[in-house]
C-alpha cells in the first residue's frame, strides 16, 4: 500500500513539474498539435479546372505601386478586366498554373514574427501603413466561378543557395514557411492573350514597305522622310534604288513581325470601331478624331498618319497589314515607369500601335504565281479587321526600333 502511495506521488510530482516547466520556458516543449510543417496549404483545392479567375498582384518598388492584373472567365469567355476586358487566351495557363499552385505544401517553419516578414520578401503587396517599401511579395489569388477563395498565397523571396524553393505564407497568417515550387505566376498582361498577333508567318511575308517620317504637329507637316520598300522573290529579298540585304538583318525584321507581341491595349471610341468594321453611314466624330490625336495619330487628305511613321507588309495569302505609330504610351495598367518607358525590360519607349488590315483577290493571286486563292485569307482579313477595329495597341521600345529599319540598318 506504501508502494503505491510512493508512486502516485512520483507520478503526480512530474505532471506538476513537466507543467511548471512549460510555463517557466514554453519554448521548450512544442507540442505536434502546434506545428504544420509537412501539411497542404489548402487540402480542400484539389481540382485544377476549379479556378475561373486568377489575380496576380506584382510590387514595384520603383514606382511605390501595387499592379494588379486579374484573368477570369465570364459570360462565357475568358477576359483580363484589369485591361479593359481585352480578351484573354488563359484556359490552359491557368490550369496549368493551378495544378502547380495546388501541390504546395508547407516544408519548413522559417518565422512566426510579423516584422521579419519585409526579410523574407513576404509583406503583402496591398499592405498599408508599411514603412518599408521593401520587401513587399507577389499575391497570387485563385478563385472558383462563385467567387469563393480557392488559394491565396503571397510568394516571397527564393531562398538562397537552394534551387526551386521560395518563402511564402498565407495573407491572414503571419507563419512564413520555406516551400519548393517551380510555380511561374505571370503578372503580364502579354502572357496571358493570344501571343500571334497579326496570324502571319516570316516566311510568308512577300513585300514590306518601310515609310518612316515624323510629323510636325506646330507647322503642319511631314518631316524627315525616308520610303524603303522590300521585295521578296525566289526566296530572296531586294532593295528598292538597287541592293540586296543582309539575310540575318532581314530575318531579324520578318521575325519581328511573324513573333510581334503587345505590352497593353486601350479601347478605341465606339464610333470609331465601328467606322473601321465599316458600318455604313458612319462618319468619324470630332470624340473620335482627338482620340486619334492623343495617341499620335492624324485625320487628314492624305489618310491617316502616324506621329512615327508606318510599315506596310503584303502576305503570301492576300492580306496586306498596315502598321502605324504613334506616340509614346502613358503609363498604363501593365505598363513600366511613368514615362511610358518600358520599365523592368529596359527596353525603351512604349508606343502606340494602330493596325489595319485588307485582303485582295488579286495580290493572293500574285504571289501564289496565278493561282486562284482558297477563302481562308479573305476569311482571316475579316477576323483580324473586327479585332484590330477594338484597340490602340501597345508594343515595346525595342520591337518599335525592330520594325523601322533604316536602308543602312539592313545593309551588311
């Protein structure tokens, strides 16, 4: 009976020390209850094809701007409404996105403490209040088509000396963990839209006419005039006033247009869409005209002008694009610095681009040596015009300078 008594009194001796222990040093025992190392972030997302809308929001600390761009699938397309409800080509993206999202796991607890959040590059983007500018992280939402939260995550900084892994927590915790991902999040615009603009291939393009001039607004006038006109046949390319180019300096301008890509877009007036989708009975308005003007581009006798000049390409199957350009973009949802710059790209001056489009018989007939054409380019004349009618373009400084070459630029 003594015995017993003996180890009761043991027993309730640790149980009063062990809890003492943890109240003199709670860090020194943490129990598993209090750890998720090992565990999904969201262990309830488990269908790829569930997310209806992304919204990716990158932080420039240059400008001191969160810059949000969302995706999301609506009334039966899928849209960026975060430019002007431009439409996005993001199905597969962000099934692909979501997939990658959806098997993060939390792999090591590197902090608890909110003020190492700005070390680990984790603070939320939208965060106010916050001194620092500095080490504010991407967020990256997913959301089902009713609107519910499927993941949140801010993605940090990558850790250093290990490959594929990042710091990231979720926005409402202040826990930041170490995760391994390969996860690309795209916060550009021109990576979630239909990347083949014009829909024409480099070999296909048989004849560019490079008409550069600048206008001079105060006076009236074109200045600065300099007409190139390029010719292929045979597979080989010549210079109008006598010359051959150089191939690669020939390759580098048709792959700028078989690859061109926009950086942003703006919508162009009503009016003015339905000008060029020819509705009949249409005139321009006067909204119209300094709408045009804004963007560097000119109503007069002679056409349409542009601030910078234009480029007009004839391709193998009749369609003949006309480029023209126009002033330098404002800053804009996904554009750079404030000056219309190209900002992390360092690539130079964004700029307006105004596209058209025409097909004819004749000029498919030429350049397929007389035969009669298929109806596919007159088809695709017809997409591209609706398309092109909709919206200013934007385009980076350095396909700008690609897509002007000068008669010495192309010599060898």
């Amino acid at each position: 009976m003594n015995e017993l008594k003996t180890t009761i009194l043991f027993g309730v001796t640790a149980a009063v020390l062990a809890t003492a222990a943890m109240v003199i040093d709670p860090g020194a025992a943490t129990p598993d209850v209090f750890s998720d190392q090992g565990e999904a972030f969201y262990p309830d997302f488990t269908d790829p094809q569930a997310p209806k809308a992304i919204e990716v929001v990158d932080y420039d600390e240059a400008t001191a701007t969160a810059r949000p761009l969302k995706v999301e699938f609506a009334e039966g397309t899928w849209r960026v409404p975060s430019h002007f409800n431009y439409p996005a080509d993001a199905e597969d993206r962000l099934a692909n996105t979501a997939a990658a999202l959806m098997e993060l796991r939390k792999d090591a607890i590197v902090s608890d403490r909110v003020e190492e959040h700005g070390d680990y590059g984790v603070i939320d983007p939208f965060a106010e209040g916050e001194l620092s500018l500095e080490g504010r992280g991407q967020r990256v939402t997913l959301k089902d088509e009713n609107d519910v939260t499927l993941a949140d995550f801010i993605v940090g900084r990558k850790v250093d000396g290990k490959q594929n892994r990042r710091y990231m927590r979720v926005p409402t915790q202040k826990r930041v963990y170490e995760v391994e991902t390969s996860a690309d999040v795209s916060a550009k615009f021109e990576d979630w839209i239909e990347t083949d603009l014009l829909k024409t291939s480099a070999g296909d393009i048989r004849r560019v006419l490079v008409n550069r001039y600048s206008i001079n607004e105060r006076m009236g006038r074109l200045e600065n005039q300099e007409r190139l006109v390029l010719t292929k046949k045979d597979d080989k390319w010549t210079m109008s006033g006598g010359g051959v180019p150089d191939t690669s300096k020939m390759n580098d301008l048709t792959g700028a247009l078989d690859s061109l890509k926009i950086v942003d877009v703006q919508p162009k007036p009503q009016n003015l869409t339905e000008v060029l989708k020819g509705t009949s009975g249409i005139a321009i308005s006067r909204q119209s005209q300094m709408s045009l003007q804004q963007k560097g581009f000119f109503v007069t006798r002679r056409g349409l002008l542009a601030n910078e000049g234009e480029i007009v390409v004839d391709s193998k199957n009749g369609l003949q694009y006309t480029l023209r350009f126009g002033e330098i973009a404002s800053s804009g949802p996904s554009a750079g610095a404030e000056d219309g710059s190209s900002g992390e790209d360092g690539e130079g001056e964004r700029r307006y681009l105004f596209i058209t489009v025409e097909y004819s018989e004749a000029r498919a007939k030429q350049y397929n040596d007389g035969e009669e054409p298929d109806a596919e380019g007159k088809e695709l004349a017809d997409e591209l015009r609706n398309r092109f009618a909709d919206w200013y373009y934007v385009i980076s400084g350095a396909d700008f300078n690609k897509l002007r070459p000068r008669r010495r630029d192309l010599r060898g």
